[in-house]
C-alpha cells in the first residue's frame, strides 16, 4: 500500500510519519517537495500531478494554512491552501478510488453553549480560518471520495512552539500572568492524533463494510479546561518536576480583555462518541498528554 502525506514537518504530520510508517509505503512531503514532487498546497495544480504520479491508497493531507489572525486579511492563500487544494486531493482520491484523511477544527462552530459539538451540529464559522476549513470539509464530502476528516482542537506537540511552553517562558520572567479564562476546550497532542489517524486508517482499510466508517469525526482528549486552566496546570507540573518559576500569580482575564483580529469560539468542547463507538477507542485525559510532553522538554 502506498501513502502520500503532506505537511510532514508540522507537529501533526511530523507525528504521522512514525504513526503512519507500519501501514505501507510512506511518501512524506512539506511544500518544498522532493524529486519532482510537490506537496505545497498553495499550487494546487502542482498538488493534482503530484498524486497522478504516485497513485497513491491514501492521501493524509497534515498541511494547512493555520495563521488564524493573518487569514483575516490573507483571505485568498487562506482559502486557497484550506479550501481549494483540499478540493483538488478530494477529487483526485475519488478518481483513484483512494482514502482521503484530513484535519479540520473546532472553528468551524460558532463556540456558543456549554455542550460539546456533534459532528452533525450546525456550523457557524466566526473566523476565515474557520469559514475555509469548512469550505474544504465540504469540498471532501462533495467529492464522493472515501475519507476520514477528523476535527481537532487545541493542538499541541513537544516539537517546535505551543502555549505549554510560551507559559513557562513567561512564568520565568514575570511575577503575574494574566490568561484567558472564558474559552473552553481540551488540549490536543499531536502525538495522539497521529496515533488515533492511524488506527482509524487500518479499521476503513480492513473493514468488510469500509464505506461505513468514511465520514467527519471529532478527535479530542478527554475532559476540557480553559486557557487559565491549562497554564496553571502546566505551571504547578513544571514546578513539580523541578523547574524554578517567578510567577506568583496567574490572573484569569475575559476574551474581550485580549482582542485579536480573529474571533475565537468561547466554546470549542467536541464530542468524541462518534470515533469512541466506531473504532473502538479510549481517549486519554487532557493531561496525561500534557504532562507527558513537559517531562520530554524540561
């Protein structure tokens, strides 16, 4: 079997090279390509040659314009990395009768309520960045194409730059913090998606009724916390493996306190019953993952 996957080198699809490898021949691409190869997103076209060439089973498509800010005013790259060349590897997976699996976000809900969203919840983007990735969730469903879109929230990995690590920065600099206590959600390791993807991906591979289990899932650790929520648990378990902070208070502060050219949704809880009850899955606790990484980076 052979698997193209694009933006190998984010924190999800730097993951997916280890967790996708066992499954079959990997071809792992970033938007600089290879050996005549693309996997940059913002040349779609480039995109649609580049899987004629290789035909490959699956197409894991990791990458994606995530500047959330800069998309406000970056609507065109936006929507074309998010939407359009999501479009292009839909269709191009149809034709080869091949697996499509993408990532989308929480964003794609207008973050209102106290219940965790359903897969079938109406939509309400607040953000381009959330209006573009629900364009390319559409553009895989009108495909026709067999897929697995898992949506993710709060994403973050031991590799390269998250919030864990931009807490600790600043605990070590300043006496107070000041965090974001109104938005809610549970923080996502990369570590774990790519796990999950490829367990999803070998069940749509083996079933005997794999048309079955193509569909969108949300794709979440357990349990939920916010903002303030995750700092002061970062903070107390890097003390705790030894780590010498200054912080002496962490102060929760409301969205409006903290505006950003992108709203954000209040409320970015998923329900994860559906990937539960299909494949078979046990999600650990938000901060099992979360421990688990500080002790690898500290």
């Amino acid at each position: 079997m052979k698997i193209l996957l694009l933006g190998k080198n984010g924190q999800v699809g730097w993951e997916l090279q280890r967790a996708l490898a066992p499954l079959g021949e990997l071809c792992a691409l970033d938007r600089h390509g290879a050996d005549g190869l693309s996997g940059d997103l913002a040349e779609p076209h480039k995109l649609a040659e580049t899987v004629r060439t290789l035909s490959p089973d699956v197409i894991v498509n990791a990458a994606a314009y995530t500047a959330v800010d800069k998309a406000e005013s970056d609507i065109g790259l936006a929507r074309r990395i998010n939407a359009e060349a999501v479009g292009v590897l839909a269709v191009e997976a149809a034709r080869l009768d091949a697996w499509l699996v993408h990532y989308s976000t929480d964003y794609v809900f207008d973050g209102s309520g106290n219940t965790p969203w359903r897969e079938d919840d109406a939509v309400g983007p607040l953000s381009v960045y959330g209006q573009t990735k629900l364009e390319g969730e559409d553009a895989i469903r009108a495909s026709g194409s067999r897929h697995l879109i898992f949506r993710t929230s709060w994403v973050y990995a031991a590799r390269g730059g998250n919030f864990a690590k931009t807490m600790l920065r600043l605990a070590a600099e300043r006496e107070r913090l000041t965090v974001i206590a109104d938005q809610h959600g549970a923080p996502t390791g990369a570590e774990l998606i790519a796990d999950v993807s490829a367990h999803a991906l070998r069940a749509a591979l083996t079933s005997g009724s794999e048309a079955s289990l193509s569909g969108t899932y949300h794709l979440a650790a357990a349990g939920e916390t916010t903002w303030h929520g995750y700092a002061g648990f970062v903070i107390d378990t890097a003390r705790r493996l030894g780590s010498a902070l200054k912080v002496a208070e962490i102060a929760p502060i409301p969205s409006a306190d903290y505006p950003t050219p992108a709203r954000r949704p209040l409320n970015s809880r998923l329900d994860t019953s559906r990937l539960k009850d299909h494949f078979g899955l046990t999600l650990p606790d938000w901060r099992r993952g979360v421990e688990r990484m500080l002790q690898e980076t500290l």
